[in-house]
C-alpha cells in the first residue's frame, strides 16, 4: 500500500497541476473518481493487463464519458507507464491537493442514526472553530455504534461512540 501511495504521488501532483492550469479542480476530481472507479474493477483490470491491448485503448477503458483531451492525455501517460491501477490511489491524492489548496477541511462523520439539520451545522461549525478553515462533511449511519458519532477528520478522530465508550468500560473492569 504505502509503495502504491508512493508511485501515485509525482502523477496526483501533476494531475493537479494540470486542473488548476486549466482552472478545472471540480472537474479533474469527478473525472479521476470515475476513472479510479473503473480501474478498481478486477475484471477490467484484466482486460487492461491483456498483451494485446494499446496503450490508447487501455485508456480510453478508464476515461470517463465527458473528458477533456487534456485528462485523456494524463490518462495516456499513466496507461504508457503501466500505471493505471493507481488510479484509486491518485485520485485519493489529488483530493488532499484540492483540499489542502482550497483551505477545506473534508470530515467524515458515521453517526448511530441520521443527523438532523441542526445537527450537522453543530458540528460543522464546532470543526470550523477546532480547525480554523471551511469543513466540508461527509455522513454516513452504522448503527452498531449504539449511540453517538465519530468524527475522522485527517489526521484527527473524535470518537464519541457508545460501542467505544462500552468497550473502554469493559478494559477498565477487566483489568
């Protein structure tokens, strides 16, 4: 995992570099999403792997429907370089840049049950005070939390889930 985040990085940078030239961050990000999504496929994998296939038809596997000329080329020069099964890991990359450039904070917050409206703004706005810049949220349920919310923000995780809760009080008793 870490060799594949390590050979993604120099392609993440220059697929970033080339959507910001263009001015076209939102559209890179969609773009590489399907494209990552794609090459996630094992069967297509196989497909892409195949001896016969030309570098412009591997490609043209992963390309998106809407591409500009320009993603088609990125998307060439990773086919060319037998790199197209980082996809998911460039795209993953590319994301941090975008965040990282637009000053936003991409948060994932897995609650026990849906959050209301007024919810979600309590906790965007308490990350926006902790991390001084813009939060962008993304929610998800699992109700084997019991009750309550973890919150992964990056590098920080808020967990104030009852199933952690529970399971620190078994440690505590058990020892």
């Amino acid at each position: 995992m870490s060799q594949a985040l390590t050979l993604a990085r120099p392609y993440a940078r220059a697929a970033f570099a080339l959507a910001r030239q263009a001015g076209a961050l939102p559209q890179w990000s969609a773009a590489l999403a399907v494209s990552a999504q794609l090459a996630a496929d094992p069967r297509l994998n196989a497909l892409i792997a195949h001896p016969g296939l030309d570098t412009g038809e591997a490609a043209g596997l992963v390309a998106p429907p809407s591409c500009d000329a320009v993603f088609l080329k990125f998307l060439d020069v990773l086919a060319e370089n037998d790199r197209i099964a980082l996809l998911p890991e460039i795209a993953g990359q590319y994301e941090m840049l975008r965040a990282e450039a637009e000053r936003v904070i991409r948060a994932r917050v897995t609650s026990a049950t849906a959050l209301s409206t007024d919810e979600q703004a309590k906790i965007e706005a308490a990350l926006r005070r902790r991390f001084n810049t813009d939060v962008a949220l993304e929610l998800t349920v699992d109700p084997t939390l019991i009750g309550g919310a973890v919150i992964d923000a990056g590098d920080v995780v808020i967990d104030g889930s009852i199933r952690s809760k529970l399971a620190r009080l078994e440690t505590a008793l058990t020892h």
